[in-house]
C-alpha cells in the first residue's frame, strides 16, 4: 500500500524530461493543471489525455509506475465520483431510489472528475520522478523570488518543501515495514467493517509518528551542528541552467494550451 505512494521518489533517468531543467517542469507542471480544467468536452479531454500520455512516454518510465501511484488516491477518487453521480440532478434519470438518482449529467461530471484527477496525478508524478528532491527545491525557490520583496521567507520554504520531499518516502518504507511486523503477528488490516479496520491501523500510527519525531530531532541537530543559518545567501553546489529544450518543451505546452482553447471556444 505505502510503496505505491510516489510522492518525492526519484528515478534516475537519462530520458528526455529528466534533462529538463527543474524549473520548467515545475511552471508546466502547475499550469497543467488549470490546462486540465478548460477541457469541456470530449475532444478536449482526448487531447489532453493524448498529451500527457506523450509526455509519459518521453520520461522512459513504464506507464505501469504511474498506474500504481493512483492506487492510494483510488478510493478518494471514487468518493468524490460517487457524489456526482448520486447528488447532481439534471438531466436524464437513468435510475431513481428513494433521495437518490442517477443522471446523465452526474455520470459525464463523475467521468470528468475522475479524468481530471488521472491526468492532474499522472503529470506531477512526472515531476517528482524525474526531478530530484533537491533541484525541486532550488526551482520553487527560483520561482518564488519576486516574492522576497513582499518579504515572505522564500528560503525557509524551498527548506521544507525539500525536506517534506526528502522524508515522505522515507516514512512511508518505515510504515510499510510497521505493517508487515504487525502482520506478522497475527494483525489483519483488510477485514471486518470499516471501524475494525481504522482500529487496526491506530497502532500503526503511533510508532510512525514517534519515528518522524526522533528524524525531525535528529535532522535540527545535524542542520545546527552545521551552521545552518536560514535567510542569508548561500552558494548552490548544482545550478539550474535553461537551456533551448526547455523553450522546446514550452512551446510545445503553449501549442498544447492554444489547441485546447480552440476546441472549447469553437464548440468542438
């Protein structure tokens, strides 16, 4: 279950996107999102759907590892589907029970919504695959550097975000390892009703937290035994260069963007 999770895991690569500076891949990445949402109809969504799956293919990645990273997500997925398909009303009902009903409109917006969160998933896993932890960082922080005027603490949260990558596979190979010990000895996560198993993970939560404590502890230390010191100038060991692939890969999401704009203006 927890090695499914793909957030901050990085697979080195030689591939087209892996040499692609971080921060393109970090703008591109938030922009597909809102790319995502202006597709209104089917066209825009094979579009789109097409695109991603081209930029999936350009990683060198089997698209196998991208399936797997929906699985924690899945049930979610299928929550927010099913309050679609069962709440919204208009128009044609397929079928009706009791304060329920299933519509045509529910079931094209649960489709939607279940198409949205594929791509949306599909495309940052992309970039915590193919990026280091550490060159997300340094792009995040050069993004946000017009906001040191507004004197936000643009350092201390490339720091974070960095660590939070750093970590998060870090703690879910510790929680998959509680689990399996706790399986050895007789615990089963997957049976009874859902209150049995929320039960049967509470132990698993409190040895994973008290591990994340002590990292925590023992992660200040080293920073301080370093001289760590947050918003002063440092040197960078790795810069990020830009180079002429990354406005190739710009202008191909710009072609990307334009196209999708044209089928949804054009009624297509």
């Amino acid at each position: 279950m927890f090695t499914n999770m793909l957030i901050g895991r990085y697979m080195p690569g030689d591939s087209w996107v892996h040499r692609l500076d971080a921060r393109a891949k970090l703008i591109l990445s938030v922009l597909f999102v809102f790319a995502v949402f202006m597709a209104h109809s089917l066209l825009g969504y094979v579009i789109a759907t097409a695109f991603a799956l081209l930029v999936v293919r350009l990683t060198g990645i089997s698209i196998r590892v991208f399936a797997r990273g929906l699985q924690p997500l899945l049930w979610l997925m299928l929550f927010t589907i099913a309050l679609q398909i069962l709440f919204i009303r208009t128009g044609h009902v397929w079928l009706h029970w009791g304060v329920l009903a299933v519509t045509s409109d529910g079931v094209v917006n649960g489709l939607a919504i279940f198409v949205r969160f594929t791509l949306i998933i599909f495309f940052s896993t992309v970039l915590t695959l193919t990026t280091p932890p550490l060159e997300v960082a340094d792009a995040l922080e050069a993004v946000m550097q017009p906001l040191k005027k507004l004197k936000v603490p643009v350092d201390d949260i490339a720091l974070m975000v960095s660590i939070a990558l750093r970590f998060v596979p870090t703690l879910m190979d510790e929680a998959q390892t509680i689990m399996n010990a706790q399986r050895a000895r007789g615990v089963e996560f997957n049976e009874g009703n859902i209150v049995k198993r929320v039960k049967a993970y509470v132990p698993l939560l409190i040895p994973l937290f008290v591990n994340a404590i002590k990292r925590a502890i023992e992660l200040g230390d080293a920073m301080e035994a370093r001289g760590y010191r947050g918003n002063i100038s440092r040197t960078k060991y790795r810069v990020l260069t830009w180079q002429g692939r990354d406005n190739l890969a710009v202008i191909g999401f710009l072609a990307f963007v334009i196209l999708l704009l044209l089928v949804r203006f054009l009624g297509w």
